[in-house]
C-alpha cells in the first residue's frame, strides 16, 4: 500500500519556463512533506521541505504547495533550468514511525530542456 | 559536496564473504539511517539510530547488522548475503527526535554501490 504517490514518472520542460511536480499522501498522520533531487550515481539532496501548518514554503526558485485536504503537494521551479534535470523524490513523516520514518514516493524524472 | 560521508563508493562481495560498510558525518546531528534503493525505486528505510541507539528496525534479516559505535559513526556489517541484496546502500543523518528546533530534513551520503555475487 503505498502512502506516497507521485503519479508521473517522467516530466519534459523548456528551459526558462514552469517545472511542476505533483505528489499525493494517504496517510492524514504525515505532518512533514519534503522533495530531494537526486542525480545519478550521487544521494538525494535535500531541496525544500514544508510542515503541516503552512500552506507555502519558497526559497529562491523552488516553492512547495500543500493542500491539506486534498492531500496533495506540490513543487514549482521557476525558471527551470537544465541543470535541474533529475529525479525528484517527494517524502513524508509524522504518521507512527515519528518524524525519523520517511515514506518516499516513486520519483518523477525531470528533463529540462535548452 | 555531501556532508555524510559513505566508504566504500562500490563493494563485489561473494554469498560466503563478510564486509562492512561506514558512514560518517560530522553535523552534530544524533539521528543515523540506513536506506536499501533498487534500481528505479525510491529508498526504503532499514534502520534508525537514534542517540547512539537502534531505534527503528524495519524487519531488516539478521543478516544485515548495524553498529552505532558513536554519535558520528554509523557501520553495516554484511554477513551471508543474497544476490537480491544487490542494491544501493545510502545512509543519512538528521538533528534528531526531539523537535526543539521543529522538524529538520535527513541529509543523505552518495551511496554504497553493492553487488553480490
């Protein structure tokens, strides 16, 4: 059963223009939602996490949107970038395990474009 | 440059051998993960340390055994495994449990490459 979904495998963008990630949870426990970009041959990297409490969270071009009743959350990149090119991991915590237990979700490959 | 720092980047074990693999960060952070990702999947959580002690064990077999010896360090000592053990091995760190500062992210290693033979 899985409590993290990210429904797009795959995602192709111009350059200069809006990346969109989408993600979807199950579990109303998770209090913690965060992204992590990972490239190949190398370990996610965190990029931006947000808590149940907010609704946005930005820094520089990334923000995150969380609709808590639709369990749903988003990342935006403005402008992308080819160097943004990865896989992008959305992750939750909060549900039993505490905040030391993350459910990631599948990955959404990102190809930004020249 | 990743700040937790994983040894070694690539391992070739036999079924019969017994390695280690290390992990070392120096954050000051008192939480400590081990992580199993097969190919095009995400991460799976193996095991927890927190303060130097097993916190989270994910029904991992006992041939997968880990080892806090203190607040920086964070081995994996491999014994009898199985070609399906294949896999990238990452660990991660993170504050800790106890929220003072609210909920902090974990901060990953690049990995150990493991292939068994």
């Amino acid at each position: 059963d899985q409590q993290v979904k990210q429904n797009s495998p795959s995602l192709s963008v111009q350059e200069g223009r809006i990346s969109i990630l989408n993600c979807d949870y199950t579990n109303s426990m998770f209090d913690y939602f965060l992204w992590y970009k990972k490239y190949p041959a190398e370990g996610p990297t965190f990029l931006i996490s947000i808590s149940s409490i907010k609704d946005k969270n930005e820094d520089g071009r990334f923000t995150v949107f969380l609709n808590k009743s639709a369990k749903h959350l988003s990342l935006h990149i403005v402008p992308s970038q080819p160097g943004d090119s990865a896989v992008y991991f959305c992750a939750a915590s909060g549900a039993q395990g505490g905040s030391e237990k993350l459910v990631f979700g599948k990955g959404t490959k990102l190809t930004v474009n020249p | 440059d990743t700040e937790v720092t994983q040894t070694p980047k690539h391992l070739v074990m036999g079924m019969t051998n017994k390695k280690s693999l290390k992990c070392e960060q120096h954050m000051g952070h008192r939480a400590m993960y081990w992580y199993k990702q097969k190919a095009k999947k995400p991460p799976e959580l193996m095991f927890v340390y927190s303060y130097e002690k097993l916190s989270i064990n994910e029904s991992v077999p006992s041939r997968f055994s880990p080892e806090c010896p203190n607040s920086s360090l964070l081995n994996l000592h491999l014994h009898a495994l199985q070609p399906e053990d294949s896999a990238l091995y990452l660990c991660a760190s993170s504050q800790g449990p106890d929220r003072v500062e609210g909920n902090q992210p974990q901060h990953f290693g690049d990995g150990t490459r493991l292939s068994i033979l």
